[in-house]
C-alpha cells in the first residue's frame, strides 16, 4: 500500500476512536473516560518533548576532502600528475544530533556523524553555541563521544534509561535535527528487536557489531546520534541508520551497548572486545529440527583455534551455542555481539548442545582475551624475522601519526582503515578523512595497518602515491613525506 493511504488510514482510525469515546456513554465518577486517557497522553509526550529540548543539541561538523574527479586512473600517473600540481580540496560539513550525558559537557552521539570532522560546533535548544573535541569514536559500534570544550553552567543531563526491558510495541519518541529541522519531536513505536546484519557498512568495521532497535518512528538523515525515547522521557537508543528515505524503518543502538562502548573511550580512549577463538556458522533449520532445538537459526562451531580461549573453555566442533554470557543465543551476529561485550579476563559462562560424545546440553566457563592483544601478538610473529628487536605496532602507529597525521586501526585484513586525521598534517593536506581504507602504498598492496605503516615510512619520494576506497569509489592521492 502506498505510504500517503497508510499514513491516512492511521489518522482516520485515530479520528475514529476519539469519536467513539466522545460517544461513549458517561464513565462513572470516578473513571476516566476515552478522551481523559487521550489527553493525559497528550500531555504526557507534551512534557518529554518539553523536558528534553535542553538536553539535545544539533552538531555542525566541517571538514576538507579532495576533489578527486581530475585525479589520474592509474597509480602509475600519479607521481606526474603531482609535480605539475596538487589535488584540490573543497569543504565538506554535515549536520547531526547528540544529547548530553553529565555536568562536564560529555555527549554521546554517531562515529559516522564526526568522522572526519575537524571542528565540531554544538548548537542548544535555545540558540547557544559551543565547540567540542573528539573524546573518542567507535565505528564498529557507530558510536562516538564529544564534549564540550568550555561547558555553560546550567547543562541539563538527559535521563537514561534501560534498552534490555524494551519490548515491542512500546512507545519509541525521537528528538534531534532531521533535514537541519532542529528541536524535531517526533512519535512512533518499537517495531522489532535484536536487529543484526543490515547492509549500513560504509568500511570493514563499520557498525561490525549491530543489535538494533527497530521503530516506525519517523526519523531522516539528521536524526543520526540522537536519542530514542521511552514515554517517560528516558533514553532507550541512538538513532543511528534509515532504511533509504524514511519508509517507516528506522534503527536505533540500544543505550546499554552505547554506553559500556561509551566509558571505555572516555576512560581509555579505545574499546575493550572479548576474544574466544571459534569459526561458526549459522545451523540448517532442518539440523536443529534433528536435534530438536526450538531455535531459528542456532550457531554451529565449525573450528576451534589452538591456543585460544575456547580451547581451554573445552569448546568443540559441532557444539551448538545456545547461550553465551547470559544472553540466548539466536543468531551469529548474537554470539559474535555476546564475545565481543562479554568481561575480558573473567570467567564467562556458555552454554551449548554437544552433538559428540556426551550428546545434550553443556554448561562451560571461558575466559576471554583482548581481541587487541591477539592482533598485537599475530603482528608480533610476522615482524620477528630478524634477530633485532623490533619496533612494537603501537610504536609504528605512533610514529605515523607524529609524522603523517594519520592513525589506523588495528582491525581488518582488506586495507588499512583511516581513523584519524590530524588537522594541518601532510595526510589532512593529502584530503585523506577518518573512514577511508588505504589499499595501496606505492606500489606496495596494503593489507592492513601494520603494512601501510611500513610502506609510508620506507618511501623516499617527496610525495607517496596513495590509492584509497570511499564509500565504494577507489580514489587517488599522495601524502607529503616529512623532511
């Protein structure tokens, strides 16, 4: 049906039962009758929307990226096309939505709305403006953390609330800045949970891990980093992606995921994933039916890495996680979420169906490792060839970013992905932005971090040839080489 005949039928059976109310014989005394319960509602979503308007503020975010459309085809022209000039910027800026968490000025809203940005203005209810710096930013979860560099003093931190009692079918109030239409208030409801695996990808880890709330309220580009209400006002989500236009989807990160991504960058500056060591897979339907487990698509351990955690947990192949760390496991993208948000270095319980052996339902207790220290310890033993002591990843990293202005991380096997850009380095100068993904180096294929590093600091030209992918268009650059 045609979205306008949608939106029409809802107002006509809205305007159908306010009728019948008004028609409805009198309540007793002391019973409220239809058009009371309408206008407490009425009043009480007039008291959110009034209660919350100082605590949501619009986020202006300017940037530079380069004009690539004149840029050589070919890695092979770039060094030419360079000594007779260099590749142009132009100004970039976007619009979004945050929501102030604390008296220090801190607000959480969207890695993709602040990627890139190198000033970061921040825009109250009633007009005020301020600026913020980056605290950190979490593209594997979208969610990222400003704050306020000079805080006014009559902040009003907005109430949180608790994304695990959501439930379908509930009230979902958004607030933010759709279109530029700042101090937007708009109703709708919970229509879905536990959403994973939406195509919203815009690089390897971008939104990696996904546990979405889904709701037909209305929401458009805009909306990205602000919050998801419940009726009583308190914050339940970050509304953070759009099905295309607004077709009456819409996606919110649950508040508790947010917020344990939240304190670890502003406590550490980075996020802290479980590590377990497992290949898996989603099980046949027909599979579990033989097995008789009542679950959608159960997960199948296909392999079990030596040396990991879920070796000493005492995993096996073929063992079916049924729950991992309290949660019920319905989905891969449940399992891979549970891993990565369980407590590292404690034990951690799981629960699986062992089809080996002892066939039936299995308790085990694992304890996990900092996925971080397993990408540091493979980068390790590829760099331990020679007898002298190497430079560590962190060193490297360091370097590059002291001389280049650039900062990657430490994830991904495809390309080394851009997740700082220092203003006024040779990379911002190069146009290069937080999100793109380097594939290659001169003429070296970059991989991931560890070999872009290596490739930037081994060239002698004046300017590095850099090929780069964004939001799917393969572009070229070249970054200054510091003297």
């Amino acid at each position: 049906m045609d979205p306008t005949m949608i939106r029409r039928a809802l107002a006509l059976s809205f305007a159908l039962t306010a009728v019948a109310a008004l028609g409805a014989p009198p309540a007793a005394a002391d019973e409220p009758t239809g058009l009371d319960l309408v206008l407490a509602l009425e009043q009480q979503l007039m008291d959110v929307a009034e209660r919350v308007r100082p605590s949501v503020v619009t986020l202006r975010v300017s940037g530079t990226s380069v004009m690539a459309d004149d840029l050589p085809d070919s890695m092979d022209d770039v060094e030419d096309y360079l000594r007779e000039h260099r590749p142009g910027q132009r100004f970039t800026g976007g619009v979004g939505t945050g929501f102030v968490v604390d008296d220090l000025g801190t607000i959480y809203t969207n890695a993709h709305v602040v990627n890139g940005a190198s000033t970061i203005e921040v825009v109250f209810a009633d007009s005020r403006r301020g600026k913020a710096d980056l605290v950190g930013i979490d593209e594997s979860s979208d969610v990222a953390v400003v704050r306020l560099i000079d805080p006014p003093k009559d902040l009003v931190p907005i109430a949180l609330g608790d994304s695990d009692a959501v439930r379908v079918g509930q009230y979902a109030l958004a607030v933010g800045s759709p279109l530029d239409l700042s101090g937007t208030f708009s109703v709708g409801h919970v229509s879905a949970l536990n959403r994973g695996d939406l195509p919203f990808r815009a690089g390897p880890d971008a939104m990696r891990y996904q546990d979405f709330i889904q709701v037909d309220t209305p929401i458009n580009q805009g909306n990205s980093g602000g919050p998801l209400l419940d009726i009583r006002g308190r914050v339940i989500g970050i509304n953070t992606a759009i099905a295309g236009g607004y077709d009456g989807i819409g996606f919110a990160i649950p508040i508790n995921m947010a917020l344990g991504v939240g304190e670890q960058l502003v406590n550490t500056g980075r996020v802290r994933r479980g590590y377990l060591g497992i290949r898996m897979d989603e099980m046949d339907p027909d599979l579990s039916e033989l097995y008789g487990i009542e679950l959608a698509s159960p997960v199948i351990i296909l392999g079990v890495e030596p040396g990991s955690p879920a070796e000493a947990g005492s995993f096996q192949e073929q063992d079916i996680v049924l729950e991992f760390a309290g949660r019920p496991i319905r989905s891969e993208q449940d399992l891979v979420n549970a891993i990565a948000n369980a407590p590292i270095g404690e034990p951690v319980d799981a629960v699986v169906y062992r089809t080996d052996g002892d066939e039936g339902r299995t308790k085990l207790k694992v304890t996990l490792i900092d996925q971080a220290d397993v990408r540091r310890e493979a980068s390790a033993r590829r760099s331990s060839s020679s007898l002298a002591p190497a430079p560590t990843v962190e060193d490297e990293l360091r370097s590059v970013l002291d001389s280049h202005g650039l900062a990657f991380s430490l994830d991904g096997n495809k390309g080394a992905l851009v997740t700082r850009v220092v203003s006024g380095s040779p990379a911002a100068d190069a146009g290069l932005e937080a999100g793109d993904l380097i594939v290659q180096v001169e003429d070296t294929t970059v991989s991931d971090a560890d070999a872009a590093v290596k490739a930037l600091r081994r060239s002698k030209r004046p300017f590095v040839p850099v090929r780069y992918k964004r939001k799917g268009k393969t572009l070229f650059t070249a970054v200054e080489r510091p003297r």
